[in-house]
C-alpha cells in the first residue's frame, strides 16, 4: 500500500509542480538564499552544473551547485 501511495504522492508533484518535487523545489530555496534572492544567479549556478553533467536530474544540479558555492567561499 506505501507504494502505490508513493506513486500517486510522485504523480501529483509531477502535476502540481511541474515534474518539480518538493525536494528539488527546497533545494533550490536553499541555493537563492545562499546567494542572496538572486534568481538569475541560481540559474546560472544550474547550467553550469548541466553543462557538467548534462543528463542528470535537476535536484543533482542544484546540490552539485550548493557544494561547489560551499566549496568556492571556503
């Protein structure tokens, strides 16, 4: 029954957010406060990323983004 609801909770995520999760949509609040509110940043911050590693999904991006500004500001 756990996964028949976890698939349905995923499916409805897809729907209301995109194909976002709430996951991915946390992480990515936690890279625009790591940089001030600025958006424009944090998706220059992803692209990097998916240049990188261009098949990976968008939670990956924005983590490798994260730690790599963690890692950049020392």
């Amino acid at each position: 029954m756990n996964s028949l609801w976890s698939k349905i909770r995923s499916a409805f995520n897809t729907i209301i957010h995109g194909g976002k999760t709430a996951s991915t949509n946390a992480l990515k609040n936690r890279l625009a406060k790591m940089v001030m509110g600025d958006h424009g940043t944090v998706e220059r911050l992803i692209e990097h990323e998916r240049k990188i590693k261009p098949d990976a999904p968008e939670s990956e991006l924005i983590s490798a983004a994260i730690d790599r500004l963690r890692r950049d500001r020392g």
